[in-house]
C-alpha cells in the first residue's frame, strides 16, 4: 500500500496519475499548503523540504520495512522501478526517458512555476520578469513539441516522462500559451488528457476543490519562506 501525501499541484497530479495508469493501491492523505499542512513535524519527517507531494511505501521491495520518498520526480523513479512499469528496462530507453524527466524537474516545471508565481501570484507586477517567464515557458513548450514530431509520447512509448510533463501543460492558458502554436503537443496533450486513468487522477482532486487556495490569505506560506523558516 502506498500512502500518497498529496494536494492538488502539478506536483501532484504526476503521481495520481501513475497510481491511476498502474492500479497500484493507494491511500490518500492531503496536505493542505494553503493552510500550513507542510510544516507540520510528521510531514516534515518525510519531505523535510516541506512540499508535496511525498509518499510512504508500506510494502517497499526490499521487505525491511517502510520506505518514505519526497520530490515528484524521485517518487516516479522509484515507484517505475519498483513495479517494473512505464520505464523502459534497456539501457538507451531507460536514458532516454530519464533525461525527459529530469528536464521537466529542472526546466519545465521550475519555469512555468516561475511564470505562474509572477503572472498569477505577486503582489506586483513586473513587467521584465513575466515577459522572461512567459518566454522560457514558449521556449521549453517547443523543445517538447520538436521531440515530439515523430513519436506518439515523448520517449516512443507512454512513461513516467509523459506523466512528469502532463500536469504543468494543463494550465497553458495561464501561462500565456497557446497549444495550437505547438501542433504535435497538442496531439499528445490530448492524448494523454484522455486516458481513463488521467481523467481518474484528475477527479481526485475534485474531492478538495472546496479547499481551493487563498493566495492573499496564503502568501507568507507559499512564497516568503525563508533559511530562517526551515
């Protein structure tokens, strides 16, 4: 059983839809980020970097007892490996999907975060910095739409580099994109929109939309972290 520390993120979302597409059981537990949920000790024992999601396996492979993991992107790596699945187990295909995988944890995703926290989120606007983020976001969308060109998902086959990118294409209209500007993403952002174990994932988070974020009330909790808060 995997214990999924969760609220509804990008971040998030990336792992659902992995529990979903493999029907691995899972239990969720939310982790409220507007109300201050992250920094609560037990949470920190198991994502000391306070963000979500996190999980705990309670059966890990290994048999010595539970596993906890923290960051999306280390969370896909270990549940593919521990199940064998949606990661290739050749070399070249293994590479070929880690290297898309960690391109979204450290260019796709940290960029269209920046995007949204500047066009969305501050309390002032900035010209330079939502022109730089909105930029790079285009940018990296037509690095994933050249991949793209001849191959139905980034890596040939459906993987954990399809599920890492998915959720932070969803909101494209708020990142000031345009999908039809990026013809092969389109194709397989819809594709992928509608898997059965996506639209699974996805009504999930339905359950707490009555808990949506109030960013004004919210603000020192998600943006003026500090050494000091840590």
């Amino acid at each position: 059983m995997i214990e999924l520390y969760y609220w509804t993120t990008p971040n998030g979302h990336k792992i659902t839809m992995f529990l979903e597409e493999t029907e691995l059981p899972y239990t969720v537990i939310p982790v409220n980020i507007g109300s201050g949920d992250q920094f609560k000790p037990d949470f920190l024992k198991i994502s000391p970097n306070n963000r979500i999601p996190a999980i705990i396996d309670k059966e890990p492979a290994s048999g010595d007892g539970p596993i906890s993991v923290f960051e999306s992107g280390a969370i896909l790596l270990y549940l593919a490996d521990k199940i064998g699945e949606l990661i290739p187990a050749d070399l070249r295909g293994r590479v070929e999907v880690l290297q898309w995988l960690f391109w979204q944890m450290g260019g796709l995703g940290p960029m269209a975060g920046q995007n949204h926290h500047f066009s969305q989120y501050a309390p002032e606007k900035i010209e330079y910095a939502i022109k730089r983020y909105v930029n790079e976001t285009g940018r990296l969308y037509a690095v994933l739409n050249k991949q793209l060109t001849d191959r139905e998902f980034i890596a040939d086959e459906y993987s954990i580099a399809d599920i890492a990118c998915y959720p932070w294409i969803v909101p494209y209209e708020r990142q000031s994109q345009n999908l039809d500007d990026f013809p092969n993403l389109k194709r397989w952002f819809e594709a992928i929109k509608d898997r059965p174990s996506t639209i699974r994932a996805y009504e999930k988070a339905e359950a707490f939309k009555n808990q949506a974020l109030d960013v004004d009330k919210s603000r020192d909790l998600l943006f003026n972290q500090s050494a000091k808060t840590v």
